[in-house]
C-alpha cells in the first residue's frame, strides 16, 4: 500500500467525519444521538475504505491453505503465489498508515 494510497483513505475518511459533524450539528436531537451518529458515519467511512483490502487478504489467506495443504507440486505452488501477489501488489507494502 503506498504512501499516497493511505493519504487518500485518510483524507476520505476526515471528509466523512466532518461532514457528520456538520450534518449532526444542523439536525435536532440529543447530543448523544449526535454523537453516536459521528462514530457510526466513522465506523462506516473505515469499512468503506477497508474493504478492498479485506478481500484481498481473503484471497491470499485462500491461496495460502491450498499451499499449505501440501496437494501442490513446489512449481505450482510457486506459480500460484506469484499470481497472487501480481494481482495485489499494494498490499504487501508495509508503509506508513497515519
């Protein structure tokens, strides 16, 4: 995952705070409701961003158990692992997320 890919997620995400925020501070309603309803646009601004790469661990926690079931050759093995990490290549990168 590069350096810009994790500022945009953070960017989408602030964005998303802050217009809860407004959008709650117009509405009427207690202010426990008004909060509850910031953590709930958080919560579904980090699902939003997030779930790409939760499939794409899926996919890769799939392809490790068909390795590790030892029924491959090495060269597929191999083979199938490269195919992996070519279709997601973000998201071996360990950078920084804010």
């Amino acid at each position: 995952m590069s350096s810009q890919d994790n500022a945009d997620r953070y960017i989408s995400i602030a964005r998303a705070c802050l217009r809860a925020i407004n959008d709650t501070a117009t509405e009427s309603g207690s202010r426990e409701d008004k909060i509850q309803a910031v953590y709930q646009a958080i919560d579904d601004a980090f699902q939003a961003e997030f779930a790409e790469q939760r499939q794409a661990v899926a996919v890769m926690a799939s392809v490790l158990e068909r390795i590790a079931s030892g029924k491959l050759s090495a060269d597929e093995a191999a083979t199938l692992s490269r195919i992996t990490l070519d279709q997601h290549p973000n998201t071996s990168d360990q950078g920084q997320m804010h």
